[in-house]
C-alpha cells in the first residue's frame, strides 16, 4: 500500500488503525505474494480476477520489483505462479496472467462514472499479507477527482490524479483489492492511505482508482499495446542502484549525473566496469538528473535492446560503452 499525500497537505506517514477482518466478500478476489529476489524482501498485495482464462488487476506498486509472483485465488484457495502481461508506473496499473490455472470466476465490475460523493462503499484485501478471509472496511466515497502524491517504503513516489477518496482506512496489503458498491460490484481499486493527525485525533484517508479507467489501461496492456506509460511483457534490467543529488564531486571537478550506490554482479553495467561510487550521465544519449528519468527511459526499452552508456568514475574519467539489455523485474 504507497502511503498517500492529498496534494494539498503536509506529508504523512502511513500508520492506519486496525481492520477487522469480515465475512463480508466478493467473487473474484485474489492475494498476490512476490519475491524481491534483488532486494532480499518480500511483499504481498491484492488483486481481482478480470478474465476466466486468468488475467489479473492490480496496482503496478504491488509487483513492482518482483522476481517472482504467487497468486492463490480466495473462491478456491489454490494457488498458482503469475507473469507480467503489462503495466504502467504513471498511472499504477498491472496485469498478471496466472498460469496453469483452470477457468476462474471473474469479480463483477460496475460503472465508475456513475459513483457520487456520499455513496457507501467496501474496501476489500489482504490487510497486512496475512491471507485467508479479505479484510474489509465500510464508508463513504468523500470526494471524487483527487490528486495525491503517492510515497512507496523505498522512498519512490508519484503523482496520480482522478481518484476517488474514501474515509474508509486501508492497510497495507490492500492495495490493488476490489472498492465495491452496496451490489457487491467493483467501482474502483484500492491503491493508497494516509492518515492526517490533530491535537485530539487522527483520520484515515484511502484513496482508489476508477474501475473503468483501471479496465482501460488493462484492455491495452491484454491487447499488448504499448506506449510512452504502458510498458508490455518482460522489462529491460540495468542491475544498478542509483540516487541523485546534482553536482558530484570527482577529483574536486563537478559532475552532474546519478551516483551509483550498488551494482548487481554479472548485470550489464556491471560487465563494463561500472562499479559503486561512479556517476551515470547519460542513458541512450539522453542525460540523466533522477532516478525516476532512468526508470522510465529503461521501461522504454526491451531485454536484448542495445543501448550507449556514459559514465565519469570516481577519478573523473570519462567512458563510453554499449551494453545489451538483461531481463529483470517489473519497475
């Protein structure tokens, strides 16, 4: 679950009361479990079940980083490995496909456009990844059209817009889990929390994205339709951590670019001799300032691209150098 920061508030942590869990559910809700393989973690989500054949919504935050994803379906309590059809980092998108699975019992979607301020809603998931059962909280849809700016536990973050808000809390776990009406139908997917704090109390926050905006983006993604935000199939892997803090010092000269805090071993940059302490300056010819500039010109790419690198190492010389993309996990 990103913790959410209304764009027009002080930054907030993620620190939400308890939820209960209910008997209250809906057809079609899967837990998804990853394996963050390059940073020795795991994490745990919630999705919803699109297709019979297997395609799976959820928030891209949630197997962002995996190397590995788990499904197991709620209706029947089997479990099955998934792979990344597509996703998309600027609206928080994905599609899995689970695989070797039999026919699946679809979610029951309903029409976003037609949800007001005031509806009641139910927010279902996997609160905390402890599985079984959804967790599930009642409220009310208290604003529509929000923009938030979304902060992950690894310190990234983005901008999303168009979201419903609710004061219904959600935890972490729950993101990329079902928003229904009082029908039972999917209205939105649970993506974000925060909690805002006072002198004599606290209030949670959750905010969703639109189902009929998340269907869109997914119906692309299926159709294998990329784009400048919709990334399809395996993702291109660098296999390097980096920062940015503009100008770096090497030798007393400035050098502006991303210093480089890890390298995975055997990745591509690693095979050029790019090592931690050095500064990436360039990515395809074009300049890098953030990170986020990097991810998202690397998202752009396919494994087995070639692409130019440039770098300054920490004597202040300058390389040049081609590499060929690895495969990696989803960003």
């Amino acid at each position: 679950m990103l913790a959410a920061v209304a764009t027009t508030a002080a930054v907030v942590a993620l620190a939400l009361p308890g939820v209960g869990t209910s008997a209250t559910t809906i057809p079609g809700i899967v837990d998804i479990y990853t394996n963050l393989g390059y940073q020795q973690a795991s994490a745990a989500g919630t999705g919803i079940v699109l297709t019979s054949s297997g395609e799976i919504l959820t928030n891209n935050h949630v197997i962002r980083g995996a190397t590995s994803i788990k499904v197991i379906v709620l209706d029947t309590g089997h479990s099955y490995k998934a792979s990344v059809v597509g996703y998309t980092v600027d609206h928080d998108i994905a599609v899995l496909q689970v695989k070797n699975a039999p026919a699946l019992t679809p979610a029951t979607l309903g029409n976003s456009s037609s949800v007001k301020s005031g509806d009641t809603i139910t927010t279902l998931g996997n609160a905390g990844g402890a599985g079984g059962a959804p967790s599930s909280s009642t409220g009310k849809i208290i604003g529509l059209g929000r923009s938030i700016t979304a902060r992950d536990d690894s310190g990234g973050s983005e901008t999303l817009t168009g979201l419903f808000e609710t004061d219904a809390a959600l935890q972490p776990g729950d993101s990329g889990g079902p928003m229904v009406n009082d029908a039972g139908q999917v209205i939105a997917i649970d993506t974000a929390a925060s909690t805002s704090f006072t002198y004599q109390n606290s209030a949670s926050r959750g905010f969703a994205i639109p189902i009929n905006r998340a269907t869109t983006l997914a119906a692309q993604m299926v159709a294998g339709k990329a784009s400048t935000s919709v990334h399809i199939g395996p993702t291109a892997f660098l296999g390097v951590s980096v920062q940015s803090s503009s100008p770096y010092y090497t030798q007393g000269s400035p050098t502006s670019g991303l210093f480089v805090g890890g390298v995975v071993k055997g990745s591509p940059l690693a095979k050029v001799g790019i090592v931690s302490g050095d500064i990436v300056t360039k990515f395809d010819g074009k300049a890098l300032v953030t990170p986020a500039r990097l991810t998202a010109l690397v998202v752009t790419k396919s494994p087995g691209d070639t692409v130019e690198v440039r770098w300054v190492d920490q004597y202040g010389t300058a390389h040049v150098a081609t590499i060929t993309l690895a495969t990696g996990p989803p960003q």
